[in-house]
C-alpha cells in the first residue's frame, strides 16, 4: 500500500479496543505477546532468537511493538493483540506481526487493527506499508488484508515443519 487513500476502513470494533505502543519494550513482555497471540498460529520463527538477539532487535529504533486492549463485558484482556512495526531502509514500513487473541475473534476486531496499523506506518513517515501472509495464519488473515486494500504481489510456496 502506498498511500494512506489507499486504506479502506471497515466496520468498527464490537467492542471496545485500544492499540498502545509498548515503549520500551522489554523481552521478556514481547515474548509473552509472541506467544500468546501467535502460539495458536505456529509463530516460531524467533523463538531460536537468544536473550541479547531480541534485546537487540528490540532496541533498534526500526521496531515499534504495540498491544491491544479490549473490553469482554465486564473484563478487560491486557493483551487481546499484538503488533510489530519495521521500517525499512526504502523508508517502507513492514508490519512484520500482527495478531488476535483467539479470545477476541469474531468482534471484529482485525480489520480494525489492520486498519489501525497502517495508519500507525503512515504516520510514522511510511512511504510504502506491507506485510507477508501464509496459509498458517487465520483463515480471515488474507481476505482482512485485501478488503483493507492491500494487493497480493508474489506468491511463494515453501514446506516448514510446525
């Protein structure tokens, strides 16, 4: 996506929802959120990562990590949500994670949060805001994506072990 225009909005959140950056973010937080969203999605790719790698990672002025908050009735969860922002050299911003709870599924909360990340890359100084999907992901991951505007440019086809 390379304009803000470009963003179709949907429908509002059925409840309430905040995303707040994580600032800094400590590991030991950002592995928490990286497994509690991404668990039931086979989200292991870092998990090889040691302490100091991710400190690193984490550190770098590249990355912003945020959480999503939201109201369940009378309960609030603390971490209905996860996101990961990278800015590239380019000036383009990869949403590099970007997850739900399962709790929270079906509020209509991801193109919501899809949504509010892109216009969090863009205020950021985006000049392009892009992201990978694969068959692992929820099954309402890729269509999300493409009603939110954005367009499938490759396709890749790759065995991994889960």
């Amino acid at each position: 996506m390379s304009a803000p225009q470009q963003l179709v909005l949907g429908h509002p959140p059925a409840v309430y929802a905040t995303l707040d950056r994580i600032d800094p973010c400590s590991v030991e937080t950002w592995r928490a959120l990286y497994r509690q969203i991404g668990e039931p999605w086979h989200w292991h790719d870092r998990d090889a990562w040691d302490q100091g790698a991710l400190a690193a990672h984490l550190a770098r002025p590249e990355i912003q990590i945020y959480r999503v908050t939201a109201e369940l009735g009378q309960d609030w969860t603390e971490a209905a949500g996860f996101l990961e922002l990278e800015r590239h050299t380019d000036g383009s911003v990869e949403i590099a994670y970007i997850g739900l709870d399962q709790r929270v599924l079906g509020r209509r909360l991801g193109g919501w949060l899809v949504a509010e990340a892109v216009k969090t890359a863009f205020a950021w100084g985006a000049v392009r805001v892009w992201l990978h999907t694969c068959t692992l992901d929820a099954p309402a991951a890729l269509p999300n994506y493409l009603a939110r505007g954005f367009l499938i440019t490759g396709v890749e086809t790759y065995q991994t072990t889960v």
